[in-house]
C-alpha cells in the first residue's frame, strides 16, 4: 500500500516508480559492499589483538569472497522465487547480525562464520547481479546507464565508509569501525521492506520507457533450483562464456581480492597510516563512480569488446606501475586515477555482451555463473596475496602477477565473436 500510494504521486510529477527502485538498489550495494570492504582496512589490528597473521584473515576473507560469487547464479532464482525484497531484507539482515555478533568474536572460527560465511551469503544474494535483475525488469531503456549508476554504488560505498573506518579504528579502535556499516545495512532493510517491489507490475507500470507492461513468468515455466546448472550446461557450450568468465575470473584476482583486501596492509609495508591509505581508497572510488557511469552510458552506445580492452589494459599497466609508485602522494594519486576509473567499469560491457549472446531471458543466470567466477577469482588473490606476503614479506610478486593477468584478459575480450540469441531457444526459468 504504502509502495502503491508513494508510485501514484511520483506519477502525478512525471517520475517512474523504476527511480525509487534504482535508489533502493543502488543503497544496498552501497551498504553491502562497504561491508564486504571493510575488513580489509582491519587486517592489522585484527592481527594484533588475536594474534592471527595475514594469511589466515586472508583465508578467512577468501571464503567471503567464494560465497558471494557462487551465490550469484542461485539469487536469481530467489528473486524471482521469492521476490526482490523478501531476497533483499534477508541479505541485509544476515549482513546486519553478522556484523553485529562480529562485535564479540574470540576465536578464528568466529571470523570464519560471521565475515566467512554470513558476510559471503549475505551479501552474494544480491551482488551485482540484482542489478542486473533490476535493469532488465525496471527497465525498457536506458539498460546501460543503470547498470552503470548501480555497479557504482560499490565505489561509493568504500568512497564513504572507508576513511571513517580508518579514522574510528585508529582513534576508538576495530570495533567501533563496524558500528556505521552495521546501522547502514539495518536503516536500508527497513526502507526495502516498505518500498520494494517486484515487479513495475505491482504497482500499476509498464518498464521504464516500455509502452506496454512486460510479459510476465507464465505457470508453464518451471522455476527450479536445477535451473541454474541447466543454464550453466547450455551457456558452457559457447567460448564466448568462457572469454567472459575467464576474463571476469581476472577481474575479481585484480580489484576485490587483492586491491581492496591488501591495499590499506600494502601502504602499512610502506609506512603509509590506515588513515591515508583509506583515503586513496576513497580517491579510487571517486574516479570508479564516474568511471562506472560513463561506462554504462558507452556500452550502449560502442563496441563493449572495445571497451572492455581498454578497461583490464590500463588497470594492468597501473597494477604493474604501482611497486614503482614509491607511495608518494603524486604517485598514488596517478594510480588512483587509471586504476579507480576501470575498476568496475567492466560490469555495463560484461552485462551487455551476455545478454546480448545469451538473450534477456537468460541474463541473469548466466551473468551469476560469469560473477561466480569474478569473485572465485577474488579469493585466490585474497588468499594468494596473504601467502606471498607472509612468505616473501612483500606484495609484489602479487601485484605483477595481476597486472600481467589484466593484459592478457584484455586480449581475451577482443576474442570474442558475437550471434545474437534472437534465435535461441526459451528459458525455462525469466531470471531476467
């Protein structure tokens, strides 16, 4: 009711109920992702109250990391199962109480569980790939473009929480830092709860920019949790999933797992305060927000293969320039630069070029299988990353190995060769 009454006013001033779905979705991502984040920035002081070393927190956050890439390809299906926000407010809420319970964690296990597993499930059933779900759903139009402003919400996220995680940590300490994250997810669960929807359907709309309502599931279409194998099966048969995953598995090696677990402990070897360093985090998300839009608003305008080169070549070449960078304030504000503005600037490009192969039906699926692989990738650089610093006592061979990784993922994509799946066959399940 409250949905349907608030839809009927923004109507009366010429604003699409899509809108409010796009601000929903766009602030759990930012919740989400600043939580997913946010241990990275306590690698250190974890390791001094607990005595833990790098490499197991590493290990801890890979497992993360694994679970929220394989819960991608299933949250589709709870999607459309159960419905967006039902899906939503339950993610928020394991984010929420993981967190919380985090507050009184003693033993590794614990860090395991409630950042391993609750943080990894939780934040997996939405991930990127709600914001596929809501593009296609929500929208008629304008695909890219909010594919684009929704991928950002992760940079913005870190833009936020980030640096006043660092200044809480060093001025209060570890715990304190997570009460932001922990008050965000719950604020934004509850807003979800009251104002998510489904469907334009449910209140009264046809898609953003569609003259007509959107067909919807018929009974005849059997939604099973099968589907998403089924779809794996079909899509594993074309080498343009295979670019895209083996690319996207790069991807994930080259930002979460290793910059955005690593660098806040990267700049501590040298001698750079968690303070600074989440500072050039938070620079990184500035320039991955406008990164990220402008590349949602490019791929529905140029070749996304292109794009994409572009994209994993010069975040190789920063990754590679970074050891050399000596930490200066000049030369992290250059990598901050070419790295942050393609650091999610792959998923418009990435979304389109499936749904284009694969058909809108199908998007969502196969897109969970290619994010799967993005954060598979994003724990073996966790871990790996973790084990050559505790083993070599530097992160270089790490960084050379991921920027040598992008190079060869930018050849990768201009492999590719679309057939648009006019002619495919239908899906037995719409995760799109």
């Amino acid at each position: 009711m409250i949905a349907q009454t608030f839809s009927q006013r923004l109507q009366r001033r010429g604003i699409h109920y899509a809108w409010v779905i796009v601000a929903l979705t766009f602030l759990t991502g930012l919740t989400s992702s600043a939580a997913l984040g946010l241990p990275g920035a306590l690698l250190q002081p974890l390791s001094k109250e607990f005595g833990w070393g790098v490499d197991q927190i590493s290990s801890a956050l890979a497992v993360r990391f694994a679970l929220f890439g394989l819960m991608g390809p299933f949250s589709a299906i709870l999607m459309e199962r159960f419905g967006l926000r039902k899906v939503v407010v339950t993610a928020l809420a394991l984010i929420t109480v993981g967190s919380l319970l985090a507050l009184g964690m003693t033993q590794f296990w614990h860090l395991v569980l409630l950042w391993g597993v609750m943080l990894g499930v939780g934040s997996g059933m939405t991930a990127l790939v709600l914001s596929a779900v809501v593009s296609n759903r929500w929208f008629e139009t304008r695909r890219g473009l909010v594919v684009g402003l929704l991928t950002a919400s992760s940079a913005t996220g870190q833009l936020i929480f980030l640096p006043v995680g660092a200044w809480l940590v060093e001025h209060f300490g570890w715990r304190m830092a997570v009460v932001p994250v922990l008050v965000a997810c719950g604020v934004v669960a509850i807003a979800v709860f009251f104002l998510m929807r489904n469907r334009p359907a449910d209140v009264g709309l046809a898609p953003f920019g569609a003259t007509q309502p959107a067909a919807t599931v018929t009974a005849s279409m059997t939604i099973g949790f099968a589907t998403p194998f089924r779809i794996l099966r079909e899509a594993s048969g074309s080498l343009v999933f295979w670019l895209l995953a083996g690319s996207f598995f790069i991807c994930g090696l080259s930002t979460n797992g290793l910059i955005q677990t690593h660098f806040i402990s990267l700049c501590g070897d040298a001698g750079l305060g968690p303070v600074p360093a989440a500072s050039v985090l938070a620079m990184m998300g500035a320039f991955d927000l406008i990164g990220t839009i402008l590349s949602g608003w490019l791929s529905d305008r140029y070749d996304n293969r292109k794009l994409l080169f572009w994209y994993y070549s010069l975040r190789g070449l920063s990754l590679l320039w970074l050891p050399y960078s000596e930490f200066t304030l000049y030369g992290l504000s250059i990598f901050a630069m070419f790295y942050g503005l393609d650091w999610i600037a792959t998923v418009p490009p990435t979304v389109r070029l499936v749904a284009t192969t694969f058909g809108k039906e199908k998007a969502g699926m196969v897109f969970g299988w290619i994010f799967a692989a993005h954060q598979l990738g994003a724990a073996v650089a966790a871990f790996g990353a973790g084990q050559v610093r505790t083993l070599l006592l530097t992160y270089n061979p790490a960084l050379f190995t991921a920027g040598a990784a992008c190079l060869v993922a930018g050849l990768m994509v201009l492999a590719i060769r679309l057939r648009p799946a006019a002619a495919a066959a239908p899906v037995a399940a719409s995760a799109a």
